[in-house]
C-alpha cells in the first residue's frame, strides 16, 4: 500500500496528486478533501488543477488510485 506523503496538516501529496482537506485550507463550513493535479500553463508555469472531491482522506486516495489506472489502460 502506497502512503500519503504529509506536507502539514490537512495537505497530503499521494502519487503525484494534491489531496487537501478543504475546512483547513479554505473558506468550508463542512469537512470535504479536495484532488487536485498539476497542469502545465505557458503563461503562468502551472498551477492544481481540483477535479475531485470527496469525504475522507481514504475516498480519495481510492480516486486518486482509479485515476491513474484508467490512465495505464488508455
């Protein structure tokens, strides 16, 4: 099993995606974590990209492995 790299509280990186949970981070009146991926930009150099979102730390490290899996099959 893959761990999540802890950046601080509430911020994780887990194979090469930016889990964050969103009530420490941001302006959220409930408890949610975000996925976020990098995406390259000319003009800015890149910047996360949040295309998910779930419950617990464990629903997105699921996503996150789904995700690069149907990326292999592609």
């Amino acid at each position: 099993m893959i761990k999540a790299t802890r950046i601080q509280a509430g911020e994780y990186l887990y194979r090469g995606y930016h889990i964050v949970r969103a009530s420490d981070h941001y302006d959220s009146t409930y408890v949610h974590w975000n996925i976020s991926q990098w995406e390259e930009n000319t003009l800015t150099g890149g910047d996360w990209y949040t295309f998910d979102s779930t419950n617990t730390l464990a629903d997105a490290k699921w996503i996150v492995d789904g995700s690069i899996a149907m990326k292999e099959v592609a």
